[in-house]
C-alpha cells in the first residue's frame, strides 16, 4: 500500500506518506512550548506519522491568533521548542513547523472561550492586514501594513525560520491559508492595495514569494520548504482555482519544495463541503507544474487516502482531526498491511496471537 511506503523530499526519506496537520492548540504562555506540547507531538511521532508538522508558530508576537499561541521570534522559544523536535527525530519521524502571522485574524480569545476579539483594554491589540477591512463586521479595523511593515514581516519570517532550523526542525512550512496574512495579500477580497502588493495576482502573491526567498536566504539550502494555502476561497470574486494554479507555478520558481493543500478561510461562515478529500481537486491542479502535494480535509479511511496517492492527485495526506482522534492511527493501520511503524517497546502491543483482538 503506497500509503505506507517510504517517500523522499529532497535529503530527507519518510517512513510514510502521512503529514500531521499544524494544528493550533492554543496552550502556550508567552509563546513557550510546554509539555502538553511535548507528549502531544511525542504521541503522533510514536505513533507513526512520516511528518510531524507542529502547528502555527507566530514570527511576531502580534501575529499570533490569540495570546496562547506557540511563537519563535527569541531564543527561550527556540529551545523550548527544541527538545520536541528532538524526541520527534529520536522516533524515526521528520520534523517540521509552520510559521505564520494571523494578520487581521490576530488577537482572539482561545477557541473554547468563544473566539472573540480581546479587548485592547484586556491585553488584546490592533491587528495588521494589507487593507483596513476588519475579519468580523464590528471588529476594530486592522492596521494596513505600509512598505517598512512589509519589510519587517518579511524578516521576521527568515529569522524565524533560521531560529526553526537551529531548533533542529528539517522542515519549514509558511502558512499562506485560512485567512491569515499571506492569504490576505493573496486574496482581492481582502487585498485593496494599489502599490506593488495589490492589484494583479502578480502583485499579490509578491508578499509569499518574497518571504520564501528571504527564508531560502537564512537556512541551508537543503531544508525543505513546504507552503500551506487556501487553494480557493469558496466565494465569489475571492481567490480561485486558476489563481492557484499561477502561485504553484511560481513558487516551483522559487524553490518551494511541496505544497500543502487546503481550502477557505479568508472570511467567516463560509460553509465548506462536506464531503470525503474534498481539496483533492486542488492537489490535482497543484501537481500540473510538477510540485510535490500534500491535501488535507476529512480523510479519514486508508484505503481512499492510499488511492488518491496511486491515483497520482497527491504525494502525502495530511491527517489533522484523525490523530487528534487518535495518536496511533499510522501504526495501528500500517500494521494491519505488513507496515511497521511502532517502536520497540510498543512490540507487545502488536505481537498477539491469532485474531484476539478482534
């Protein structure tokens, strides 16, 4: 089962093809990984996943989506971070990590405290977009970043992305999906700039592209970089499928070395489909320039995510709510195929005689 074999990305080989998705877990203070962190993604490297891709880490402190993001703008972040990607390695798994900055999506309570902005008067601050448009009808509106604020973002991404790689991360993966900054200058819904950053869809996707080679400038030539976007927005007159195809093109230009496929985000309430790999149709579209893909949305069985990958629409599956479901899920069905994806110590786990388990 292709699923489960070993894949290369540059000088790295995965034991899989399966990509933990970089899901926030908002559970950091002052953006210092913690050990919820650690057996977190401890869990999903035992358990078997080819790349442990650890959730948006804001290059700048207003950048973060709330205040209990992950972030990796100074050194005690950097080594917090360290001994995850660490015990990651120790268990035969990649590591890698998204850098992101929220934009206007930044400055919100945690998910389960409702997801609001926070009060200037609480601690929350003025966000920054490419366009004064607020995310939320009533939510203040965001700073529009003039050209010094791009330059800085820019440069925090590379710092970032060089405090990843001495962390001891073996992938970079900028996020440019679900509405947070890069997406913004992407998309003409959120992006109503007339200077070189807006406009066109060449003028929009300078921001990304300059950051990858701002990154490219800061780290060894031999670490891999990943892009996650929004490969449309599902909304008329927002970012679309052909724009997707453009950005692929370049960014192959640019040295990206794999694109992480996803969908939406660039304004609230708009329904997604419900529907098995739905942003497979955008891997496909992807993969017409030659770059490597990943896709993630509601994959849930091995036998469609192995057939995807045959089929040659993907070459990796990204799984977000099936290991949060369960940690396990590589090992548990790589073995059932001949796969072995467990440690040592798990042996007895696996070693039962005849069908007991079931």
């Amino acid at each position: 089962m292709k699923l489960f074999e070993k894949a290369s990305i540059k000088n790295l080989n995965s034991k899989n093809r399966i990509m933990m998705s970089p899901m926030a877990m908002y559970s950091a203070k002052d953006g210092l990984a913690n050990d919820f962190h650690f057996v977190h993604y401890g869990s999903r490297a035992v358990g078997g996943a080819g790349i442990i891709m650890v959730e948006a880490t804001a290059v700048e402190k207003i950048g973060m989506i709330t205040p209990s993001d992950l972030g990796l703008y100074n050194m005690r972040q950097m080594r917090a971070l360290s001994r995850i990607a660490s015990f990651i390695r120790q268990n035969d798994s990649i590591a890698g990590i998204q850098l992101a900055h929220a934009g206007r999506k930044a400055g919100t309570h945690v998910p389960w405290e409702g997801f609001g902005r926070i009060p200037l008067k609480s601690g929350g601050w003025i966000p920054v977009a490419p366009s004064p448009i607020p995310y939320v009808k009533g939510w203040p509106k965001p700073k529009e970043l003039d050209l010094k604020g791009i330059d800085r973002i820019k440069g925090r991404f590379a710092y970032s992305a060089k405090l990843a790689v001495e962390a001891g991360f073996q992938i970079i993966e900028i996020h440019a999906a679900h509405g947070y900054l890069i997406h913004e200058f992407l998309s003409p819904v959120t992006n109503k700039r007339n200077d070189r950053y807006g406009g066109d869809i060449e003028n929009r996707s300078r921001l990304l592209l300059e950051i990858i080679d701002e990154i490219k400038g800061k780290i060894q030539e031999d670490i891999p970089i990943f892009v996650r976007i929004s490969g449309v927005d599902f909304l008329e007159g927002g970012w679309g499928i052909e724009d997707t195809l453009y950005l692929a093109g370049e960014m192959k230009k640019h040295g990206v070395d794999l694109v992480d496929c996803s969908s939406g985000g660039i304004v609230p309430d708009v329904k997604l489909p419900e529907k098995e790999g739905y942003n497979v149709f955008i891997s496909e579209v992807v993969k017409k320039t030659g770059i490597m893909t990943s896709v993630v949305g509601y994959i849930f069985n091995e036998k469609f995510a192995n057939s995807i990958i045959e089929r040659g629409k993907t070459d990796f599956v990204t799984m977000g709510r099936l290991l949060l479901r369960d940690p396990y899920w590589p090992a548990r069905k790589g073995f059932q195929y001949g796969y072995r994806f467990y440690p040592v110590q798990y042996e007895r786990g696996f070693n039962v005689p005849g069908n007991l388990y079931e």
